[in-house]
C-alpha cells in the first residue's frame, strides 16, 4: 500500500501504544499492507453474513449473538483499516498497487456492511433497498473525496458521514438492538440506515461544495498572480 502522507485520514489512535506495537508485529511478522487492506474486506463480508443471518433466528441468544459479532467485525474492519496504512508508512513497506488495495477493499467493505444490514431486517419492508442505497451514498462521499485529489486539491475527510461516523453509528445502534425485541431492533437499524444515508448525502453536498468553491479560489488567484 502506498499512501500520500498529506491525503491520509487524520485519525489520533495512530499514536496509540497498542496501534503502534500492533503495525510493528505485523511488519516484522511479513504481513503486507495490502494483505491487511485484504482482510478489512473479509472482516466486513463476515459482519454483513451476520447481519443477514441474525434476525432468521427466533432464539435470542443466537440472534444477540450474531448482532455482537457483526458490530465486533465492523471494528476488526477499521483496525485493519488503521493497520495497513501504518504498516505501510511508518513501516515503510508501500507498494506501487497500494492505492488500489487502500481504497477498492474499502468500497466493497461499505457495500457488505450496509447491503448485510438492509436484507437481514426481513420483517421491514424496502429495507434492502435502503441498505443499497446507504452503500452507494457511501461509496459517493469516498468518489468526492478522490475526486477533489484529481483535480489536484488536498483530500478532504469531512462528515458528518465520513467511514468512522458511519461505522460508529451502525456499531452503537447494533449494540442496542441488543436490548430490545427483535421487530423494535429491526426499526432501530432500518433508522440507523436511514440517518447514514440522509447524513452521506450531506456529506457528498460538503465535499462537491469544498471542491468547487476551492478550485474557484485557486482560479481567482491564478488570475491575480497572472495581472
């Protein structure tokens, strides 16, 4: 994976003791960036199988069960997420195809996630429906972020739906769902699906409206310094 410093996602728990002890094992034990960009995609497939499986299940301990499972992957996800870059970085170990490991993983971990969630609240119409419409979004706010790094601006990370703001809200709502029946479970995370999209569309509007006014900007300056 090879990773622009100035276009990384700023994000504290880099400089955390276990972060960097954890990139530092991976590294001396051989495992590559891109592998650990592999691996966030396999960790979201399987919370998204456990979205879909969870609520087939009349027994409230296998359905629980699955839901804390599915939340505990979603984190698995971004800890390789946060991983790769710093096995890659501060490691050293970039690769010329780690752009493409860095953020494909990523659009298709959105997708499992999301699409898991929306066909797996079985008692809620349209809620597959929703999940794809989530994973779009999603894949939208990422789109816009790149899309401002083509046009040779600073990428920009912002929310309110950015990947953490999203993952954090499934994985609270998740957590609750624990708590209550299974149909109010359900209409929880059909809303928490709902409030990632409303909140993505948001973002994408912030991150088109950045882009724009900053090339304007930049334009304006280029004809002063032009005079």
């Amino acid at each position: 994976m090879a990773v622009n410093i100035n276009d990384r996602r700023p994000i504290a728990t880099r400089d955390k003791p276990w972060a960097k002890k954890s990139a530092l094992w991976l590294k001396n034990k051989g495992i590559t960036p891109n592998q650990i960009s592999l691996a966030s995609s396999g960790c979201a497939l399987l919370s998204g199988l456990c979205f879909v499986l969870a609520f087939n299940f009349s027994s409230w301990f296998i359905r629980d069960g699955l839901l804390l499972l599915a939340a505990a992957l979603i984190q698995g996800r971004l800890i390789c997420n946060l991983l790769d870059g710093m096995v890659a970085v501060e490691g050293g170990l970039a690769t010329p195809a780690g752009p493409v490991y860095n953020e494909l993983p990523d659009r298709l971990s959105d997708t499992l996630i999301f699409v898991g969630v929306g066909y797996g609240l079985n008692e809620l119409p349209f809620a597959g429906t929703l999940g794809w419409i989530a994973a779009l979004l999603a894949l939208m706010t990422a789109y816009l972020r790149l899309l401002g790094g083509t046009c040779g601006l600073r990428q920009h990370f912002l929310g309110p739906m950015a990947k953490q703001h999203r993952m954090a809200l499934l994985c609270g709502c998740t957590l609750l769902a624990l708590f209550l029946p299974a149909y109010y479970g359900q209409k929880l995370l059909f809303l928490c699906l709902a409030v990632i999209s409303l909140g993505s569309l948001f973002t994408c509007w912030r991150r088109g409206k950045r882009i724009l006014d900053e090339l304007h900007q930049n334009a304006v300056t280029q004809e002063k310094t032009d005079e």
